[in-house]
C-alpha cells in the first residue's frame, strides 16, 4: 500500500475514550467510583421500600380500585397510597377472633 493510503491516525483508537466519555458519562471518573458516590449520598429516613407477597386477585383488586380512583380525579393516588389508608383505617379490636 502506497503512503498515501495509510491514515497517519487511527480513528478507532479513541474508541474507548470517546464512548466512555460521550456515552457512560465522565471520561476520568471510574464506574467504582460512581457507585461509592451513590452509597454515599445520605437515604431517605421517612419512608423504606419493603417487599410483601400479595395473591393475584388482591393485586388485581388493588391495581382496580387505584383506576377507579384516578378515574374519580384522584391522579397522585398509587399502590402505596392506598395500602397506607387501609392500614390507618384497620382497628384490631374489630377484628373476628382467629380460627382454631
């Protein structure tokens, strides 16, 4: 191949540098690096997000009466929302006793 031919830079030599920069963020702070800066920031102390098992029919029933109420004007109103109204609602001392 004649002189001419040859690219005196390699553009795909930069690859790396230029993906990482342009497309995973900042060039010179490492992914490690990012990760301890998220740990660091200080957590929300009012509320945690908890897992609890639900049977289908109750999660249809929930997911139902959340679309009745955003359809009523409530648009905030989620899941969450609505669990924590139940719950303040509930007095145990109503409650049937349990089975044997």
């Amino acid at each position: 191949m004649s002189d001419a031919k040859i690219l005196k830079h390699d553009p795909l030599s930069e690859t790396e540098a230029i993906l990482r920069q342009d497309f995973y963020g900042a060039g010179s702070e490492r992914p490690a690096t990012r990760r301890a800066a998220v740990r660091a920031r200080p957590r929300p102390t009012h509320y945690k997000v908890v897992c609890i098992s639900l049977y289908t029919r109750d999660i249809e029933a929930l997911e139902t009466t959340v679309a009745e109420l955003k359809r009523r004007g409530y648009t905030k109103a989620n899941k969450s929302q609505l669990i924590r109204y139940a719950l303040a609602q509930l007095d145990i001392d109503k409650l049937p006793p349990p089975h044997p």
